[in-house]
C-alpha cells in the first residue's frame, strides 16, 4: 500500500520534518510491524534521517552541503540553473527504510525523517510504501 504526502517548501534550500506525518499514516492504516519505506521522486529533493531534537544541526547540514555543492558554478553546463540541486539530492538520497515496531517508528532517541529541498520553493511529494498486511486489529481489515 502506497500513500502520499504533499510538502511544500518556503526556501531555495529546506529540510523539513516530516516524522510526525509519516507516523500518522502508520496509525491511520494501523501498521503494528514491518518497514515504511519513505521516497522522494524528485530529482532535486531528498530525504534523509537526522537528529531533530536541536535546530542547529540542519543549520549546519545545508551550510555544509552550500560548501560542497556551491549554488553556482562556472562549470555547470545544465541549462536549468538548478545544478547544485541535482547533486545535493544526490549526495542525499531519494529514499530511506524504517523500522515499524509496535505500530511506531523505530528510531532513535534524537532522529527523525527529513524532506530535504534544494530547488524550492516549491510543492513535492513524498511516497510512503507500508506492508500490505497490518493485522487482524488494522482499520484495513474491517
């Protein structure tokens, strides 16, 4: 079963926490075990897991990333303007796999789940892909 989410980004470059939306579509279909796998089918958005209990960390993450990958280069050849956010997507990823256990997110004390931007702003998707099976107690199974 595959659900999805809209995200819309404020910023040229966002990482946005989407934790707590991907966790409310586990309790909706009443997912208790198995994985979530979360995707991104853009080419210049990601989604990565990080520590979202201090701010700074994002801060630092795009300011990071700026470094690596700077906005613009003379080098660039693709048209779009966009260049930087091709490779930082890249260096990101367009997926991750959760743990569900216990119809939670199993992740760590200080992680949670980010819709990374780097071409924004703008309106993205986000695809969550649950266990087709949630149980004899699921809102599915009635």
């Amino acid at each position: 079963m595959m659900h999805e989410i809209t995200i819309k980004s404020r910023r040229k470059a966002q990482m946005i926490d989407v934790t707590s939306q991907i966790s409310a579509v586990i309790g909706e279909n009443g997912i208790k075990e198995g994985l979530a796998v979360v995707f991104v089918p853009h080419t210049t958005a990601g989604v990565t897991i990080n520590e979202n209990a201090d701010p700074d960390v994002v801060h630092d993450m795009l300011l990071s990333l700026d470094e690596l990958v700077p906005e613009h280069n003379p080098g660039y050849l693709h048209g779009e303007g966009n260049s930087d956010g091709h490779v930082k997507a890249s260096l990101i990823g367009s997926s991750v796999t959760v743990i569900v256990k216990n119809s939670r997110l199993a992740l760590g004390t200080w992680q949670g789940i980010y819709f990374c931007e780097f071409d924004g702003p703008r309106s993205r998707k986000l695809w969550i892909k649950l266990p087709a099976y949630a149980g004899p107690d699921s809102p599915r199974s009635r």
